[in-house]
C-alpha cells in the first residue's frame, strides 16, 4: 500500500477507516485496481517512477462529509488533491501533483441546485458536468445556453476554477461565475460576495459581496474546497452567423489584427475565434513548418506562393450572436471595416436560428453553439494523450510575428524538425488577448516523453524572455512555469504562501498546486 | 453519410413522437435543440443498459457527426467491424470492463464515480446483447 508523504502506516490506516465511516466503505478506494483508475490517463511520465500516484481516494456526498474528511485529514496531517469531474486532460487529469495524496473525489456531489430563467444564472455543486446541466436545460425547455469547453464532460466548477475557455460571447468560464461556497482547510464553510449574507437575495447575481473580493483566490489554488458556485448564463439567442475574413500579404496581419481587436473589444465580433493560415497550412503539408525558421522562405517568397495557389496568408472566421437583424448588421459592419485593408476578401457562413431545428446543425460548430460534446477528440493527432502548453501574447499582428520567430529559434536550438514542431496560431479564448495552444502529444514511450517534457520546459522559459507567461499548466509544469512569474523577487509566490501559511497550517490541500506548498514541505520543494 | 442522416434523423423522430405522445403535446413546434447531444433518454421498451449507454458512452460511440469513438474505431477496423459499438456481436464483458477501467488510445479510463460497477455492468450487458456465445 502507497503512503502519503510523511505519514505513518498506522495513521494512514486509521485515516481510512474514518474516511469509511464518514462516506461509506464503498467510497474509499485504496485497493490498487482502484486507486489506478486515479491515475492521469494522459500522464507525459507513463511507466517512469516519477509518475505521481495517489494513495487513495475518498468520495463525498456533501458539504457536511468534506468537512469531516478535511477534519480527518488535518488530525493525520493527510494531503489531499481536489478534483470535481476528474476531466483536467491535458493538464494532470485526475492525479495528483504531489505522490502518495488522497485524492478528494466531488463528482457525487453533483447536483443542479437552481436555474433561473429570468435572470439567466445557474447554482451548482463540483460533480456537475456542462451535459449534465445542458440535459438539465434542454428537459425543462429553458431558454438559456451553457458555455462548454471543447471537451463537454468536464465539470462547470472544476473548469471555472481552472480558468478554462469555451466558445460563446461567456467563453471566459471563471469571469462567469458568481458566487461561491468554500469548506476551508479547518473545516468552515464560506460564503463568498453576497452569500456572505445569510437570505441573500442577491448571491448569483450581484459579484462583489462586500469589502475584499476573495473568489479569485480559489481558482488555480489550494487554499479551500469550492464546494457551490454560480454562473451566468447566456439567454438563448435569436440567431448566429459567422463569416471568414482573409487577406493576402504577411503584413496584413497587423491592421488585420488591429481591426479584430476594436470588433471584439466592441463586442461587435463576440466569442472565440482562431487565426488561421491558409498558406502556413499548406506549407505544412508540403513539410515545412509553420514557424518562422531561421534559414526559411522570405516573405516575398510565401506570397507569391499564396498568389500562385490562390490561398490566403491569414484568414479568421467570426461569430455573431443575437437578434437575426442585429447579427446581419454586425457582419456588414464587419466586412466595412476590414474591407479597409486592400484585397480583403469575405466568405458568407452558416447561419442559425434557435432553437434548432430536428437534424438542423448536424455539421455546427457546436461547441460555439453552446452544445456540448466531444467531438474535438476526433481531431487530436496523438496517441496517448497530449498536454497543452499555453502562453498568452498581446492581441497584435507583431506579437503573433514575434511568436512565429521566437519558437521558430526555439525548436531550432532544439533539433526539432518541422513535423513535430508542435504550434497554433492563436484563439481569442480569453478577452483582451490572444493564447497560443500547443498540444503536445504523449506516448507510452518513455524516451519520447522525457524528450517532451525538457521541450515543454525549454518553451516556458523562452516564453518568459519574451514577456509572454501561461495561463494555466500542466500538474508536471505547475513549479517551472509559477517559477518565471518572478517579479520582486518572487513576491507573488511570496504572497500566496503566507495565505497559505495561514488558511492551511497542516498543508493538507492539493500541495504543489501552481506551484504553492504549504510551509512544511517547502524546503524539500526548493 | 446521408444515409446514416437520414435514418438516424427516422429514428430520433419516432423515439421523439413516442416520448411526447404521453405528454400530449399540441400542434405547437416541438423544442429540440440538437439531435447529437441527449437530452434524458427513455429506456423504455429499450434493452438493459441502454440508457447507462446512452449517457455515458454515446457522446464518443453513438453514432453520427462528431463521434471521435465511431470515427476511431472506423479508422481502426476499416469496415471489417461494425465501427458502432452497438452493433458488435462478438464483445464480452469482460472486453467492455477493460476499456472503461483501463481505456486504450486516447479514450481514458472512468473511476466508479462516474460509472459505477452497477452501471459499467449494464453498459456491459447492453453491449454484449447481441452476442450469441
């Protein structure tokens, strides 16, 4: 049997057997077969020692069993790892950061504790998947859409707190919600803004509470259980339209870009989008790269190129949501203002009213139609698995230059050729700027993989040389990447550390998390 | 493909009229927001496991746009299977529980908090009704 760090077999037995009593023998699992169903399914250290494997997990009900196990857990000094779905692909799944953790399972607590029409808002606990609050909604016939990352079967709070993205104008998960419920380390349940009062009125609707607004301490964190939160949800729309924008020479990207910026930071353009490269793509497919290599074709050179296949140097397909006149509108100004830039050319796309018709749709981008499903895993190109390296750039033509340059060097310095040249031209998943999405693919080849992970890690650190940090990371990454948010002498880290200190004396919570241990393993961890 | 559109357009919209016919719905337009997505299914008149089915593996192995298990599993066998789980004849349960718990490829492995040994028994069954050993 795997022990947690520093706890004795003795007391980790007796953890178990009151981690039984408080949810049930069938809800503590420390058998190996059991325990391997925690593992990370796309873990980059498949077959390496260095895997981390919990001890053990334990499934809550409620919020009165989470804080007998957190109690449980401070008396043996046990560290726990939260997951809701257990759906954080890509980014450490199911496993926990630090070996030998328990992890702390939600996904039973999964109830759909109210949806308002009126005022387009859900409450819901961590066990609640965008499907399953999307069945919830379809079965009563509201008119209010989710807004579901790529992958559907993930969990509204789990991924909210992970600060991920979906598609529609509520594409920034975590800027969605409101409201939220904590069980801190001790055991105490927090409301958090205007569930602070008890009989609010208010808690789903109004953000900011009073005083200091503490929700964002609990996303991409360790320093309390989130057991209830609330979201804003989109009022089913009238109608949808998108359109694609493309233009020919490699500068036009930057009053391309421009544009793009003003129509989305006008909410004329609304959701995400990605850039694309026609031409890029084919000179991937002929197997040069799409990075900027030292030593590649000149500028001149790709465009004639572009000319003479008839392709686009860049190329975006917009979105628009509302009322059927509005979004026409919209796309007509649209194409005005890109029609600024000369051989600016449209393409006219789908077009939708709701709700959708029987067999409407069947080839929708759904996700941005706040369906979800799963149909991205059809177009993963690995085998085993990929993880996501994730750095943010400055919504502007010259930062998508520069990134096409700098990893371009980056990959050289490496020795890696053009078809494993892992990039993306960037989506607007977030407000305000751009995030570059690289899927890495895992094997079980433990020679690929180490080779992997140095590439990853070489990345984070050319990333931050170039002022460019990522918003979210794999468990594997989470010490590297919170390493070059360094300002001051680290004074960030510094600052969740002693919030740490203080919420989580016993470090019994998801230690390690980006990159936050609690004072008694830090000296280990330096 | 428009084959496979056509019949799975039929079939939702006879699973549909039996659903609301005990409703009694009127002549109004009936709100049906997506046919790929399942709102909650009814298992009647359905066999065993069907609706544990449904809910926990069609996304990925049902069939229709944007199934990444159909299309894998296409890409695998190149027809000399049924890429539709559904229609296998030759799965056992233990074939069934050891994709779930161990996954293969890029489908991942369920925990028993998300499918229970009960339901992973009944997704076995349904999978498995069609083979005559």
């Amino acid at each position: 049997m795997r022990l947690p760090p520093g706890v004795s077999g003795k007391d980790f037995s007796e953890a178990l057997r009151q981690f039984e009593e408080t949810v049930g023998k069938e809800w503590v699992f420390s058998s190996d077969e059991d325990v391997n169903l925690y593992r990370d399914s796309y873990s980059p250290f498949w077959h390496e020692e260095e895997e981390p494997v919990s001890s053990a997990a334990v499934a809550p009900d409620g919020v009165e069993q989470v804080q007998k196990i957190l109690q449980i857990a401070n008396a043996y000094k046990i560290p726990l790892w939260t997951i809701s779905t257990g759906k954080n692909l890509a980014y450490g799944g199911s496993a926990p950061l630090l070996s030998g953790s328990v992890v702390l399972d939600l996904k039973r607590m999964d109830r759909i504790l109210e949806v308002n029409e009126a005022n387009a808002y859900a409450l819901v606990e961590p066990g609640v998947s965008y499907f399953d609050l999307y069945r919830y909604i379809q079965d009563k016939g509201l008119r209010l859409w989710i807004d579901p990352p790529d992958p559907g079967w993930g969990s509204l709070i789990g991924n909210s707190l992970e600060r991920g993205g979906g598609r529609t104008p509520m594409r920034d998960h975590f800027a969605a919600h409101c409201g939220m419920e904590v069980v801190l380390a001790n055991g105490e349940i927090m409301r958090t803004g205007m569930g602070a009062l008890p009989g609010s009125k208010t808690w789903q609707q109004y953000r900011y509470g009073f005083g200091p607004y503490v929700d964002g301490m609990f996303s991409q964190s360790n320093f309390g259980v989130v057991t209830k939160m609330g979201f804003w949800l989109l009022p089913e729309p009238e109608a949808y339209r998108d359109g694609t924008v493309m233009v020919q020479k490699h500068d036009d990207l930057v009053p391309f870009v421009e544009i793009l910026s003003y129509l989305m930071n006008s909410e004329i353009v609304q959701g995400t989008m990605l850039l694309e490269s026609p031409l890029l793509d084919y000179r991937a497919s002929q197997g040069g790269g799409v990075l900027d290599m030292p030593g590649g074709p000149s500028i001149a050179e790709m465009e004639r190129l572009g000319k003479d296949k008839n392709l686009a140097y860049w190329s975006a397909t917009l979105h628009f949501y509302g009322p059927a006149k509005v979004v026409d509108a919209q796309w007509e100004y649209t194409r005005e203002k890109f029609s600024s830039i000369p051989g600016a050319a449209f393409q006219k796309g789908r077009s939708y009213r709701f709700p959708l018709k029987l067999g409407e749709g069947e080839d929708a981008p759904r996700v941005a139609l706040g369906i979800p499903n799963l149909s991205i895993f059809g177009m993963l190109q690995s085998t085993q698995g990929h993880m996501d390296f994730s750095p943010i750039i400055p919504m502007t033509g010259e930062a998508v230059f520069e990134s096409l340059k700098v990893f371009g060097q980056a990959y050289a310095d490496l020795g890696v050729p053009a078809k494993n040249q892992f990039f993306a031209l960037p989506w607007s998943f977030f407000p305000r700027s751009f995030v570059l999405l690289f899927g890495f693919p895992l094997d079980h080849d433990v020679e690929k993989n180490r080779k992997t992970r140095e590439v990853f890690k070489h990345l984070v650190q050319v990333a931050a040389e170039h002022g460019w940090g990522e918003y979210r990371t794999h468990t594997a990454f989470m010490g590297a990447v919170s390493d070059v948010y360094s300002y001051n002498t680290h004074a960030l880290r510094r600052f969740h550390e002693t919030l740490k200190d203080a919420l989580d004396p016993n470090g019994i919570l998801s230690p390690g998390k980006s990159g936050i241990w609690p004072g008694r393993m830090r000296q280990a961890s330096a | 493909m428009k084959n496979i559109g056509i019949l799975l357009a039929l079939a939702l919209a006879l699973a549909l009229a039996a659903a609301f016919a005990a409703l009694a719905v009127a002549a109004q337009e009936q709100r049906i927001t997506s046919s790929w997505t399942v709102a909650t299914v009814s298992g009647q008149g359905q066999p065993r496991g069907y609706v544990e089915y449904q809910k926990y593996c069609s996304a990925c192995h049902g069939e229709g746009v944007g199934r990444p298990g159909t299309l894998a599993l296409q890409a695998k066998y190149k027809g000399a299977e049924p890429a539709l789980l559904e229609k296998r004849t030759d799965l056992t349960p233990e074939l069934v529980k050891t994709f779930v718990r161990n996954g293969v490829s890029i489908m991942p492995f369920f925990r028993k908090t998300e499918i229970s040994d009960t339901d992973l028994d009944a997704i076995a069954a349904y999978l498995t009704r069609n083979n005559k050993r």
